[in-house]
C-alpha cells in the first residue's frame, strides 16, 4: 500500500470511510492533528526549472516535516508519500479532468480524516528570475490566518525576508478544506538560491523546522498542545 502514515492502525477506519479512502488511511490513529498536504505527485510534476520538479522538493520536505512532528508527538498523516497522482486513487468521482480529480481526492481525504490543521506543500515560479522567498496563503478565517501568519515569519527569519502571508480566495483546497488550512509557498523554483535551498537535504531540513516551529506556536497560541508520546518506532 503505498500511502503510509507510520502511525497506529485503526482497523475500524476502513469500515467508516469508502472504497476510494481505504487505501489512502494505511495505519492512521485519529484524532489527526496535522495532514500534510503534498503537492502535485505522478504525471504533475508542478513548476519545474529544467529538471528540478516541483513534485519532489514538495514530497521530500514533506517527509522531513512529517518526521519531525510525529518525533514531538503529534499525530500526523500524508496523503502521498511517494511520487503518484492522487487523482490515481479517485475511482469516485465521475469526471474528465485529471486535475479535478485530483483535488477532489485531496479534499476527500481531509473530510474523512477532520484533521485540526492542513498545510499543503507548494513550489513557486516566476518569470522574473530575481524575485525570491516564500509565501504562505490562507483562507478567510482568522485560525488560518493565524496560521499563514505565524509560518509566514519563521519561514521570513529562515529567508531573509519580510513577506506578509495572502488572502486567496480562488484556491480549491483553501475554499472547501473543513479545518484551518493554508498553502505554502515554500520559495521560488525559479530564483537559484531559493531552487538551491530548496533541493538541499540539509536547507530542506530547515525550510521543514521552520514550518514545524510555527505549527508548535500555532497549537501554543490555541492551547491546543496535548500531544501523545511518540512510540519507540516512531523515534527511530
């Protein structure tokens, strides 16, 4: 099965939820606290510059912020965790449009799982190669824009930069997600010292930090922090 989230699997969940999402709630423990939202997957490969694709970077730091969070305790959940398109798993809805699909699997999935945050992994572009940094995108709620708010900061402090996070009222995912969510823009795949950051384990590493210590702040600020102790698997 090849969507895994590592946590504890509650067998109960493939009776509650349909056929599509059965095979995308692999050992998943409720109640969710993060879902991690990765951007584009399979024959998407999203902004590219040459062969650097937008698919991996977001797939790569999604696995280090996964990791990170599940090592603090909080229950976390993919919904890729390889490079596939999620419309591939959509055997539900009766439409054309492999992008819609897509999405429309992307929304299901938050729906099934109630997760109290989702942050959805993105890559920009431009082209004018000098503009550069990240960018976080939030709905019209103020928990999300609490959240765009705070990551937009830490990743500002990473970046050297001084970016304010952005209404968006046109995204799919930001207009039917059911939970505070927000879209990260993590730098431009265009700009070179962003693409470098970008596609560096180590840079990686801290782009995932960043995000991750802005999720901790969020649930501070809510006082939402009771976190479960990770499992001696998950700590490996």
């Amino acid at each position: 099965m090849r969507t895994k989230t590592f946590l504890c699997f509650i067998s109960t969940l493939f009776f509650i939820f349909s056929p599509p999402l059965a095979h995308a709630l692999h050992r998943v423990n409720t109640p969710v606290d993060v879902l991690i939202d990765v951007g584009h997957g399979g024959v998407d490969g999203g902004a590219t510059y040459g062969e650097v694709l937008e698919k991996n970077i977001t797939l790569e730091v999604a696995k280090i912020l996964y990791k990170q969070l599940s090592m603090k305790g909080y229950n976390v959940v993919l919904n890729r965790d390889d490079d596939y398109a999620l419309s591939e798993e959509n055997n539900w809805l009766d439409n054309p449009s492999r992008h819609r699909k897509d999405l429309a699997q992307r929304k299901h999935l938050a729906e099934a799982l109630s997760p109290k945050i989702m942050v959805s992994l993105h890559v920009n572009t431009s082209s004018n190669a000098a503009i550069r940094g990240p960018i976080v995108l939030y709905q019209k709620n103020n928990q999300s824009f609490m959240l765009a708010d705070t990551v937009q900061h830490s990743l500002n402090n990473l970046f050297k930069t001084s970016e304010l996070p952005l209404l968006r009222k046109n995204l799919y995912l930001l207009n039917h997600s059911i939970c505070p969510t927000i879209l990260i823009e993590m730098g431009f795949i265009s700009h070179h010292q962003d693409r470098e950051w970008m596609t560096t384990p180590a840079y990686q590493t801290r782009i995932a930090s960043a995000i991750g210590s802005a999720i901790d702040t969020y649930f501070i600020l809510l006082n939402q922090t009771s976190r479960s102790e990770p499992s001696p698997e998950e700590a490996d």
